[in-house]
C-alpha cells in the first residue's frame, strides 16, 4: 500500500496553482497528481515524496485534504498487461473506485488504485504474479 493525498479545491482559476506553491514553499516534490471536477469543484490527487510534510503544510495553508492508501503495481508496458490484471481483479470480485499511472521504471508502468478491499486486491495481485510497490 501506498499513499496519495487528495485535496478538495473550489473550481476556480489558478487553485491548482496555488496548491503546488504551498508544495514548492515547503520543499516537497510532486511525484505524480491526476484532477477530475466537477462544475463546483475538483479532487486533485496526488503522490509526493513526503506526504506527511505535504499534508501538514496543505492544512496550514487552509486547504482541505486527506491521505487516501492506494494498492500500487508494477505493471509490464506491454499491449494486455493492464487488461489481464484488471480481468483478474473483477473475477475476484475486487471494485476499482479509480486509478491512474504515476512514474515507472524501465519496462514497467506503475498504477495505483483506490478500492475497498485493499488486502483482497493485494492477494489476487500476487496470486497473478503481479509486484506489488
């Protein structure tokens, strides 16, 4: 498991923006961050490489945003790698809420994704042979 922080932010002009500033401020560095909004606002979430001073200086800042684990793969970069995986999770009954790729290594993509049952999605991912980051 791995954590994202996801930040709520009024859908307005430069909030993104002003959430990264407070990063830079502080000297975290952003290692991944996906948005998906709404006509009112957004969830910006993202991975850093060190959440809990992210965090910590986010709330300071007034915004409002939580840490949220994510089950995190190493996924071959190849054409079917992704689809086999998700193929076997949804055969084991394991919800994917959502998920989105952060920096990977060599021939490897690395995804994340949030579900419910994080420990049954962990053991059908290494019943598939898939490494778990």
């Amino acid at each position: 498991m791995i954590n994202q922080i996801a930040v709520f932010l009024e859908n307005r002009k430069g909030r993104i923006g002003d959430c990264c500033e407070v990063l830079k401020h502080a000297g975290v560095n952003l290692c991944s961050m996906s948005i998906a909004d709404t006509t009112d606002f957004g969830i910006l979430r993202m991975m850093t490489d060190d959440n809990d001073k992210a965090l910590f200086y986010l709330k300071a800042a007034g915004f409002m945003c939580a840490a949220v684990p994510l089950v995190a793969m190493q996924v071959p970069d190849k054409p079917g790698a992704l689809a086999d995986i998700l193929i076997a999770l949804d055969k084991a009954g394991v919800n994917i809420d959502y998920l989105y790729s952060f920096a990977g290594a060599g021939e490897n993509a690395h995804i994340g994704f949030k579900t419910n049952e994080p420990q049954k999605a962990e053991k059908v991912l290494t019943e598939a042979g898939v490494k778990i980051i």
